[in-house]
C-alpha cells in the first residue's frame, strides 16, 4: 500500500517564520521613515527661516528699518514674517526673534537636533563661524543667538 502525502497548506513553523522576517522588514522601513520625516522637516524650517531672511530685506527697503522683523520698537511685526514663525513653530518647537532698527536675528531648535540661525546679515546656518554646532537657542556660546546677531 502506497501513501501519498497531500499538502493542505502551510504548517505553523512557516507561517510564524514568514511573519518573523515581515516584522523585521517593517521595523526597518518604518524607522527609516521615521528619520526621512524628521529630516523633511528641518528642510523646511530652514527653508522657511531663509524665506523669512529675504522678506526682511524687503522690509528693510520698504520702511528703512527692521522694526517690523521681530515687531520692535512699536511696530507691528511684518506678516508674512509673523506667518514664517508661525510655521516654524507648528514644526517644531517656539524660536527666539531678536532685533531692532539696524538689525535682527531669529534662531529655532531643528528636529533632528541643533539649532537654525539667520540674521540681518544674511547668516544662515548651524554653527558658529568656528564651525561649532550651537548648542541652545542663546545664552553662552556656542549658542545660536548672541543679542541680535548669529553667532
């Protein structure tokens, strides 16, 4: 007499093994999302951060001054400015705007970490001009803002 196996499907050691390597594939993918979405993010607070560097010129050229940039000096801040901040801070976290008549400066902590500067100057970036990462938004150096100016 002649047996013949039939397979009606897939045992419980494959199927378990088939989920196992399914829950590994996922984990990566899902944490390189995770670190796409945190970089997108300081993209587009730096992006908009340097949108607000040009609107503030523009500003300086329509009023002679940068009162309107950080809304000094009773005058009502710019709004496209006041809408950049806004955004910024929806992304992430709440910046410090720092400024006057001849000059301003604004910096906010990124997601991924650091911090983002840009000034009247037309500074934008992470570092001192050393070439040290700021470590908090003002305070001692390596801080982002030092009065109204990036460090």
């Amino acid at each position: 007499m002649i047996f013949v196996y039939q397979s009606r499907g897939f045992t419980l050691v494959e199927l378990l093994v088939v989920i196992s390597v399914m829950s590994f594939l996922a984990s990566i993918v899902l944490t390189s999302v995770g670190a796409a979405r945190g970089k997108g993010a300081d993209a587009t607070i730096k992006q908009t951060m340097n949108s607000m560097r040009a609107q503030a010129s523009i500003t300086y050229n329509n009023i002679g001054n940068f009162n309107a940039v950080c809304g000094t000096n009773g005058v009502t801040q710019d709004s496209l400015i006041a809408q950049a901040i806004a955004q910024v801070t929806t992304l992430n976290a709440v910046g410090t705007c720092s400024g006057g008549a001849t000059d301003w400066a604004f910096a906010a902590p990124l997601k991924g970490g650091g911090y983002w500067c840009v000034d009247s100057t037309n500074a934008g970036r992470n570092k001192t001009a050393g070439g040290v990462l700021y470590n908090a938004l003002s305070g001692t150096a390596p801080a982002a803002l030092s009065g109204t100016a990036c460090n």
